[in-house]
C-alpha cells in the first residue's frame, strides 16, 4: 500500500543524512547543512491499469527537468504510480551534489527490501556527513591527502598538455555527442581476458578504451582521469552520499601487446584508487601551479568510469565461459548496436567513457 512506501522512504530519510542536506552560501562559501527534521513531498499518480507503463515512462523522461534549489531543498523526489491493485512503480530522482552513483544503488537495495518487508541489510547507525568531515580533519587523514596531492604532482609534471591535438573546427550542435554501444562480444571477450591474465575486467576496458583513443589521436601517452568511488572502509561503503572522485591515471602504451597494456593499466588504476581521496580545491592549485610553470594547463578532461555491477569488475576466481569461443565472438559482434543517446551544447570533459552493463551486454557511453 501507499503507507508502506511512505514507510519505507521515511526510513531511507533517517538512516542516511545526506538525503536531508541542503547546500548554502556562507560568504561565498558553499556548506552542506544536515538537517533534523523536514520533509520531501510524494507525488502521488493514480492510474488505470493500462497507463502504469506509459505514465512510469513519461515521468522517467522528464526527470532531468527536475530542479533541485540545493539551499532550500532536500536532494530527493519521489514519484509513485499507482495502479487499480495498489502502488506499481516508485520512481525517485537524486541530486547528484548529495549522491553519488554508488550511494544511488544502496539506496535502490536498501528500498527494495523495505518495501518486501525486510530490514536493511545493516540496521546499525549509519554515519553521516558531518561524521566524514571530522574525520577528514584528523592527521592520518591529512598525511593522505598531502601524499596524494605530490602524487598528482610527480605525474603530471612531465605528461603531454593534451590527448587532442587537432585543430579546432565549427561543429554541429549539440557540441558533445552521447553515443551509446552495447555489446554481447564485448562482454565474453573481457570474460577471455579475464579469465587469461588474472586481472580486472575494468582494467581490460580502460586499456581497450586508452588504445582506441590512442589511435584517434595518435597519442599513446594519455593522462587521464578516473572515477574512484572511494568506498574502501566498511562505514563508507553503507552510507548514502558522496565520496566518489576523479583519480589521475597516466600509461603510456607505445610499444606494447595488448596483454601488456593490460597489465601495465592494472597497476595504474591501483595507484589511481590509492590516490583518489583528497581535497579538490588543492589539486585544483596543484593545476594551476602546473601550469605557470609548464606555459601551458595540463588538459585532464579525459574520463573513464566503470559502474557496472561489482560482480563484474571482479577478477578472483574466474573461468572462461564456455560459449567464449572466436566463433561466437564474431557471431556476437554482428549484432553489437550503436545509438545516438542526444547531446548536451557543453559539458565538462572533452570525452567521457562510461561503461556499464545491460542484460548480458556490455554498454560503452
């Protein structure tokens, strides 16, 4: 029933603080306050039967019409569509200042048992913003961040100004495409790899991706950055909010085979997720000192994240599929579909990899 959801959402709201966090200006600023009590409104759509599929469709695609007025607002919206035998679908929309990709999916999970009826998974307490920035106050954490920041600064001090060379030229509008690929093929063959040389199926993509565009842009000493979601201590992984961050990663694959190059990015993305936990406005002086020094900014709006699920990044135990043979592959890649996804006029990189998962495919964005 509709209490239940009212229920299950209420639940989410106290657990987890940083659904009741606005954003305000302080003398120019920006502080998030945690609030004690308050409220996010339900939008309630009762719908005859036949609608449930066409309504849940039609709010998904104006959800990124939603505005969020972060200093007045909680970062959630609700939507539930209800159909003659009750509630059908719960629909919710997050801020992404407040809620990162990975907070999103334990929310998902975390609702998803609510409404069956179960407790969360962790009933402890959670922490909640104002936990993680004390903490980011103390020493060791500090130290951190100081080690990250001459990380950053070692590896960028010799790196090419840009992976993009090429002149600038009038384009189409919108400026920044999303292409949308998604691919059986590419799902076994990562498997093969996998399976073959003991590492990450997200260092396989990372490197696939690094060769493509190195080809594209006749670089193969690319620095780049990566998206760390940060998640590595048991009180982080089961908060909602924000710890996910770029992490730099810089390989230069001239000269080497393809397992080589696999290899060789594993070890960079380690580096990468050691060093991805630090506080942004420092790189961003760290960058700004690169540059006097170098006469020119350090371009680093080149981005690889991988969100597929956890079960496919991992790399501990795994046999090649049986049905990965070459045969199948080719098989498979026939069948691999691109799609135009639409645009945006700007965006903050010049590209960004997205890779994700779709049933049994694997999706590239």
């Amino acid at each position: 029933g509709v209490s239940e959801v009212v229920d299950a959402l209420r639940t989410v709201l106290l657990r987890h603080a940083a659904l009741r966090t606005r954003f305000v200006d302080d003398g120019g600023d920006v502080r998030q306050v945690v609030d004690d009590a308050g409220a996010v409104v339900l939008e309630l759509y009762r719908v005859a039967r036949g609608a449930v599929a066409r309504t849940v469709q039609a709010l998904f695609e104006r959800r990124q019409s939603i505005v969020f007025r972060r200093a007045s607002d909680w970062p959630l919206r609700a939507q539930l569509v209800v159909g003659p035998d009750g509630p059908a679908v719960l629909l919710v929309v997050l801020n992404h200042i407040a809620v990162d990709g990975a907070g999103a999916l334990l929310l998902v999970a975390e609702l998803e048992r609510l409404l069956a009826g179960q407790a969360p998974d962790d009933v402890a307490e959670v922490g909640s913003p104002l936990d993680i920035a004390a903490e980011e106050g103390t020493p060791s954490l500090r130290q951190r961040h100081a080690r990250t920041v001459d990380r950053w600064r070692r590896t960028l001090a010799d790196a090419p100004a840009t992976a993009f060379g090429h002149p600038p030229f009038p384009a189409d509008q919108p400026r920044f495409r999303a292409l949308t690929m998604a691919s059986e093929a590419v799902t076994l063959a990562v498997a093969r790899i996998v399976a073959r040389q003991r590492v990450s199926g997200s260092a396989v993509l990372c490197t696939a991706w690094a060769q493509v565009l190195g080809q594209a842009t006749g670089n193969t000493d690319i620095a780049q950055q990566i998206i760390v979601h940060n998640r590595f201590d048991v009180r982080r992984r089961r908060m909602v909010g924000v710890f996910a961050q770029p992490g730099l990663l810089r390989v230069d694959l001239a000269g080497r085979s393809f397992d080589e190059a696999v290899g060789a990015m594993l070890a960079a993305m380690l580096e990468a997720y050691r060093s991805g936990y630090y506080e942004p406005e420092e790189i961003r002086r760290l960058l700004a000192d690169l540059a006097r020094k170098r006469g020119t900014p350090v371009d680093l709006s080149v981005y690889f994240n991988d969100v597929r699920p956890a079960d496919d990044r991992s790399f501990a135990g795994r046999r090649v599929p049986a049905e990965a043979t070459e045969q199948r592959l080719v098989e498979l890649s026939r069948q691999t579909t691109i799609v135009d996804s639409g645009g945006w006029p700007r965006i903050d990189a010049t590209c960004f990899v997205t890779t994700g998962r779709q049933d049994r495919a694997t999706t590239v964005q």
